[in-house]
C-alpha cells in the first residue's frame, strides 16, 4: 500500500507539531467585508467568531487576518493608527482573544497583517511629528524633506505615489513628507531606532497573545537611500533593483528581519512570517530564507492566463526558487488587491511581453483595470477558475486562499462611484480602472434577507443580486457547487500532501498538464476545450463534469494512487 500522510491529529499541540505553514493552507480574511455580528454594515471580529465553524468545515490550516486595526480607512486598514489595537468598529482585543482561542480549538492557526513601510496619519508618532516641527525628533521617524524651488513650494522631487499623484505631501509649516502609497500613509523612517523597536515590540505583542505568524506587507520597501540629490521619478525606474537601489529592495532590509527573526524564533514553536514582496525573481529567496522572513508570496499566478505553458513555466520556476531558500513554495490565484480569478479568467489574455512574462507593474494595472466588462465570459470564467484551483490545490507547497473565492464569487463590477473606498480608484480619477473594492464586497451567507446574512444592518459595500446564486447557504446544499468542490479538495489534499515535490508527466497534448506526487496522487488539468482521453478510471475529485475514460475541456481531475480507492 502506498504510504500517505496522515490527517493532522485533532489534538492541538502546537510546541510539537512539525513546521505547519510549508504546506499549509491559509485562508484570507479581509475583516470588514466578511461577517457583521452587531449590524452596522462593518465585518467584525466577533462576525469572524462567529463563523469559525464554517472555517473549520472547509478544511483550511490557517487563517490571515487582512488589517483589523485602528484606522481611518483610506487604505482598506492598510493605514494603521495603532498597531497593537483592534479597531473599536471591529471589536476589542478581549475580542480579538477569543477569537484565536475558537481558532486554535479547531487546530486552525491565526496569521495577522504587519504593516511596517508607512502608519495611517492619523497615528500618534505623525500626530507629534506634524506638532513638533521641522528637525525635530518626532519627524525623524517619518521621510520630510523641505520643499525645492524658491519658496520650497515644489516637492523634493517628482516622485509618484504607486496609488497616482506626488509622492510628497506639504504640511501646514512647509515641509513635505513622502509618501509611496495613499497621502495618509506617510512612509516611515527605517533609519530611526524608534521605528525598530516599535516593531520588535509589536511583533512580541501579538506573538504573545498567541498569533502564530505575519503576513509582511510591501517587506521589500522599508529601507530606503535618500542621500540627495534624489533621482528623478524617471531616473528611479532605471536603477538596477540588484540590492542598491534607493527605495525598493534594498539588501540592507533584511537587517530589520534578522532582528524580527530573533523575536520569531524566541516563540515555540516559532512564529512564522510571509513576505509580500514585488521584487525581481532571483532575489525572491533572500526574503524566503529562514534568516530572514521564511516564506514569500509567489504572485505569478495573479499575472499569467489560464495557459498550460506559463503554469507549468510558473510552478517549476517556484519549486526551484523554494529550494533556493530553504522554504516553501506558495501558490495565490486571488487577494485583495487584484480581480478575483473566476473574472480574470473570463477576460480575454492581456498583451504579453516577448518572453511571456508580465512585467509585475503591467499586471498590476491589468488585473486592476478589470478589462472590457463586455468581453466577460462569466461561466467560463469560473469553469476555468475551478480547473486552476485543483490544479495548484495539488501542487506542494502552501495554498492562499481569499475570501469568497470558495464560493465561486465574481468580481463585482457594478459598484457605484460613490459608493467605492478604493484610493487607487480615486487619486487616479478612474483610469486606471475600478479599483479594489470589487473583490471586497461582504460575503453573501444567506440567499436572501438583509445584506444575504453579512449582518442585520446592510453592507458597507453594496452587494449585487447575483450574490444569492453564490451564498453559502445555497452552495451547502449542492453537491456540484463550488463550495463543495473546495471542501471536498481540502479535506483530500490532507492525504495527497506529502513530500514537496512533483513530477511532470508527459501528456503528448500541450493543452493537457498532467503531474505526479511523491505519494502516487496525481492531477491532471485539461487547459484546452476538447476532450483528453484519460488512461485510469478512479477520478476521486474533478472540477466540473467527467465522463468515464475523459478529463472534458477546461477541467482538472485528481487521481488517487491506484491502491487507495
Ligand atoms: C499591499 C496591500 O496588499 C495593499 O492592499 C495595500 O494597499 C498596500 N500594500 C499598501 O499598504
Ligand atoms: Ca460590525
């Protein structure tokens, strides 16, 4: 009998469970669009408490909370005012405990968002910084700089914020502070002390209340170079990004995570750490080294078509970057930030670059800008995000999963100008398409009644009709749904995980992948429209409808090893 891996124990024992986030599963949870407990419209922690059980049940290891924090919202939280707070519209930290208590009862682990490039304005330090004035210690742990031109009435340089407009902002006395993101989220100075120490003893806070790992935002922008004269905004995108460049991926970040990897590994068992970093492909493994963060996000799926080539080009190039590292590899079709991959895949292929690859800003805008509403293939769409997500839920490695993707959820499209949150939509007046809100409006739970069961009070983002198609009490009840597809594959993918290799096999049909586990669990994901006949009878999960003998069009099939079924 071919050896399998066994079912996690239901037993908790977290100081002695082997490194549960290689392959891990981890779930997304944005907290203000995922379930409301007090009807304000606003998803909140006791909402999340209260659907742990629905967490549990879909087969998930582990849970990321998106930003619950204190903020004023003009980044989706990502504009924190106190990092070692909940927001008092989303609960309170007695809340926040109860919640990784119901969480680790059910063997799931909690993995919590660091923001650590830039704090909301509303923050204390900035609050003191505007107060204090210019030279003065509170402004040091922020970027000022006095203006150029005679009166210091032009920004230190052209500098553009990734959200649109200048990277600077001018305060009431004259100076300007810089800015990569929305005006309210003033980069912070990594050169300053404070701002390690406020950190480390962040980190040591929530490590404390019993957060099993962190989810690093933008980790490869914190350090920065602005010796003057500052390079120009064009000049900038020339630098070679090799470890010197002035403001993004710098060598010397890791300094910072070696000291956050001291605190990390002061836990037992350690507390682990992700990396969201948008950095070139060979220098991924600096971040993925278990000196430094220990794992980083691969976002070449969010960027590549539904095309067999670019997911197997994909997945062998991560493999290797993993085993470079030590780490391993992760697999994310959707988040917050990008369109959901049921419409992606509904879109037509955007250009490609002549290699094949997207350049990482150019996928940004695609996936942002939405494409052509009129050119969606809506059922295609989610035919061909079924057939993905078997194919990378196989894959070895850990799985990030957003909210909402379980239940098959479209973008949404139709959210009114007024009622979007987006900055990005915003500060570019639009034209660099919708924005995020689109992948972040609140969960529908039930197929009718008041914001479909997001709560008793309405939805801060307002849900479309088509949400009840998709609510989770319709999708319970149907064996076909996509609910239950994502429930059925997780709970076997706890027996298909084993070692954390593959092996490709040859299909003699380029439109067909096909790849082998070291336990004899095999996937085979059928990116073309015909037919691909099928050598085994025994598909024990499959993403759409199979006849004996064929994986149909735009379908993935698992095989399990042929002595366990
Ligand atoms: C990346 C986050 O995922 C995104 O939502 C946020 O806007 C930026 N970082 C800035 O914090
Ligand atoms: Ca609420």
């Amino acid at each position: 009998m071919t050896s399998v891996d066994e079912s996690p124990t239901s037993a908790f024992d977290p100081k002695h469970d082997p490194p549960w986030w290689r392959q891990a599963v981890v779930y997304q949870i944005y907290p203000r669009s995922f379930a409301d407990s007090n009807g304000d419209g606003i998803g909140d922690i006791p909402g999340i408490t209260s659907r742990v059980d629905y967490l549990a049940k879909l087969g998930i290891d582990a849970v990321w909370l998106s930003p619950f924090y204190p903020s004023e919202l003009a980044d989706g939280g990502y504009d924190v005012a106190d990092y070692r707070d909940v927001d008092p519209r989303l609960g309170t930290l007695a809340d926040f405990d109860e919640l990784v208590a119901a969480l680790h009862a059910h063997t799931l682990r909690v993995v919590i968002d660091i923001v650590p490039n830039h704090t909301s304005d509303q923050h204390v330090w900035f609050q003191e910084a505007l107060r204090a004035g210019p030279g003065s210690a509170a402004r040091d742990r922020y970027i000022f700089r006095d203006g150029t031109g005679l009166d210091g009435s032009k920004p230190p340089s052209d500098w553009q914020s990734f959200f649109g407009g200048s990277a600077w902002e001018r305060v009431d006395d004259g100076q300007w502070y810089l800015h990569h993101f929305a005006t309210e989220q003033p980069d912070l100075n990594w050169d300053n002390r404070d701002v390690h120490d406020d950190f480390l003893y962040t980190l040591r806070f929530w490590g404390d209340r019993g957060v099993d790992g962190f989810r690093i935002d933008v980790a490869h922008m914190l350090t920065k170079d602005l010796t003057e004269p500052l390079p120009t905004h064009a000049e900038l995108q020339l630098i070679p990004r090799d470890g010197k460049h002035p403001t993004l991926d710098r060598d010397d970040v890791h300094d910072v995570y070696a000291e956050w990897r001291a605190v990390f590994d002061s836990y037992d068992p350690p507390r682990t750490a992700v990396a969201e970093a948008w950095v070139d492909r060979e220098r991924v493994p600096l971040y993925a080294s278990p000196e430094s963060l220990g794992q980083a996000f691969n976002f070449d799926l969010l960027q590549a078509d539904f095309d067999p080539e670019q997911f197997r080009r994909i997945v062998t190039d991560n493999l290797d970057l993993a085993a470079q590292s030590g780490s391993s590899s992760t697999w994310v079709l959707s988040n917050h930030d990008v369109t959901r991959h049921a419409t992606r895949y509904g879109l037509p292929h955007p250009p490609r670059e002549k290699d094949g690859w997207l350049t990482v800003k150019h996928g940004i805008e695609w996936v942002l800008a939405g494409g052509p509403a009129d050119a969606i293939d809506l059922p295609g769409g989610a035919r061909r995000a079924r057939a993905a997500t078997l194919f990378v839920l196989g894959l070895p490695g850990s799985a990030y999963l957003y909210q909402g993707e379980e239940l098959g959820l479209h973008e949404v499209a139709t959210i009114p100008d007024d009622a979007r949150q987006d900055p990005t939509f915003f500060r570019t007046g639009g034209t660099d398409g919708l924005g995020r809100d689109g992948c972040r409006v609140p969960l529908p739970w039930e197929e009718s009644g008041e914001s479909f069961g997001f709560g008793s009070g309405g939805a801060h983002l307002p849900q479309p009709g088509w949400f009840a198609e998709h609510a989770v009490a319709r999708e319970e009840k149907d064996a076909t749904s996509s609910l239950a597809m994502y429930r059925r594959a997780l709970t076997l993918r706890h027996s298909l995980q084993s070692g954390e290799r593959l092996e490709w096999i040859e299909t003699r049909d380029p439109t067909v992948l096909r790849y082998r586990r070291p336990n004899g669990w095999e996937v085979v994901t059928n990116f073309g429209v015909g037919e691909y006949p099928l050598d085994r009878a025994d598909v024990v999960l499959s993403s759409g409808p199979v006849r004996l003998g064929v994986v149909p069009g735009e379908t993935t099939v698992w095989l399990a090893p042929c002595e366990e079924y």
